[in-house]
C-alpha cells in the first residue's frame, strides 16, 4: 500500500507540474496575443495619424503651353497686346505643341483672350475635338506706357525710368502697369480660383497661355521668392506640367520645345 501511495503521489505531482506548463504556456502565448494586439492598434493610430497628415486630395493636372511665335517676340518688344497675331512660324510651333500635348489627353482646354492665346489653342482643339474655355485673370504681364518697347529703347531714351524700375524689378511697375509682384500675386488668386473650381478640379488642364503667366504659376507652385521669376526659361511653343492640390503642388517639367513634326 505504502508503494501505491508513493507511485500515486509521485503520478500527482508530475501531473500538476504538466499543467503548470501548461498554464505557464498559456500565459505566455495570451501575453504575446496582448501585445500583437496592442502593436496593431499602435499601427492603426499612426495610420490614422498619417492619414490626418497627409489626406487624399483631388489632384489637377496643368500642362502650360505657351503661345508661338509672334512679331513683337522677334523684335524684343514688351507687350500685352491682346490683338497680336501669331506668325507662320507660330504657327508652326502651336502645331507641334499641340501633336505632343494630345497625348496628355486633356479633359479641358483653357486659354485667355488674347488672339495670339486661341490661335495657339487651335490646332490641339482639332486634335481633341475639345471646344477651348476663356478664362478671365491670366492675362499677360501689363507693361503700361511701356507697350511695344523693348528695355533697350527704354533704357536709352527714359534712363530715370528704367533705372528705377530696374532698381527693383519685383516690385516696381512700368509707369501705368503692373509689377511682377503684383503679376504674381494676380495669378496666384487666378490659379486658387481654377483649381477649386469643380468645373476644373480634379481634372486634366490644358492651359494655352502667355509666358508671364506661366512663369507666375511655376513661382507659385515652387513657393519660391519672385525674385526668380525672370530665372524661368519659357520659350515660344514651349510645354510645362505642374500637378496641384489644395495644400501641395510639384512641378513635373518646364520649357519642353517639343520637335516640329510634318
């Protein structure tokens, strides 16, 4: 009997040691579940959090076009003519512009009111059977009582103008127009209007302008000081893409020449 007892004791002991292991395991292996879960939901904050950050917003794409060749661009004048006409080898330019740009495949084309801005915008409405829309506010830098001059001229026969203008070219006008300044900030609140506009947001722009307007919109997408402004090359014919949201901007290209095509 003294042996049964030994061996029956000896059996409950081991079993009890079982199922601490058992225990201690389960133990173990809920912890660990804990902390899975806690991981998880600590993840799921810093989603949130980033989502907070940086939300998903409605994306319009601008592709830039300049307008082509023209007479005052020839001969060096300063000029916001809205009746300039485009010459052949405007034309030309527009052409091939607008042979590049169809693959962009816009969803609208806007243009200004200039002449030289709906011929420019011609040739790509054929090709995409898009009708363009006029769009107030991105007219082309106003240069005054300096209309049809070139800085040389200016520089030669109106010295205390051009000197004090050139002092500061950022923020003082010809007499009678506008400063970069000004230009830039005008085109600022223009561009804020386009793309919160839910006719244009969130769509696929393809804007025939003038390069000051172009030059404006880069500064603006870039925040950077309008200092640079004149630092931007845009030249006739030329293609520039800036993507925008509400909070955000990035400059994909700017002064593609895209080559002729027959």
């Amino acid at each position: 009997m003294a042996k049964k007892h030994k061996h029956d004791e000896s059996h409950h002991h081991k079993a009890k040691h079982e199922l601490s292991e058992v225990i201690s395991s389960a133990e173990q292996i809920e912890k660990m579940q804990d902390k899975e879960k806690a991981e998880t939901k600590e993840k799921e904050k810093d989603k949130d959090k980033g989502d907070l950050l940086h939300p998903l917003e409605t994306v319009t794409n601008i592709l830039l076009i300049r307008h082509g060749h023209t007479e005052a661009t020839e001969l060096g004048l300063l000029y916001s003519d809205a009746k300039m006409p485009l010459t052949a080898k405007g034309n030309k330019q527009s052409r091939s512009a607008a042979k590049w740009a169809v693959d962009f495949k816009p969803d609208v084309i806007v243009t200004g009111s200039a002449v030289r801005v709906a011929q420019a915008a011609e040739p790509l409405a054929e090709l995409t059977g898009l009708k363009p829309v006029v769009v107030k506010g991105f007219e082309e830098w106003h240069v005054g009582e300096w209309e049809g001059r070139t800085y040389l001229d200016i520089k030669k026969n109106d010295p205390d103008q051009y000197h004090a203008w050139s002092a500061d070219p950022v923020n003082n006008a010809p007499p009678g127009g506008e400063s970069i300044g000004d230009l830039v900030q005008r085109i600022g609140k223009s561009l804020h209007h386009l793309i919160l506009n839910d006719e244009f947001a969130g769509k696929k722009i393809a804007m025939v302008t003038h390069s000051g307007i172009i030059r404006s919109i880069i500064v603006q997408a870039l925040d950077m000081p309008v200092s640079n402004f004149w630092r931007i090359a845009v030249p006739t014919g030329s293609i520039s893409r800036v993507n925008f949201s509400k909070n955000f901007a990035t400059l994909q290209f700017s002064g593609l020449v895209p080559e002729s095509k027959p």
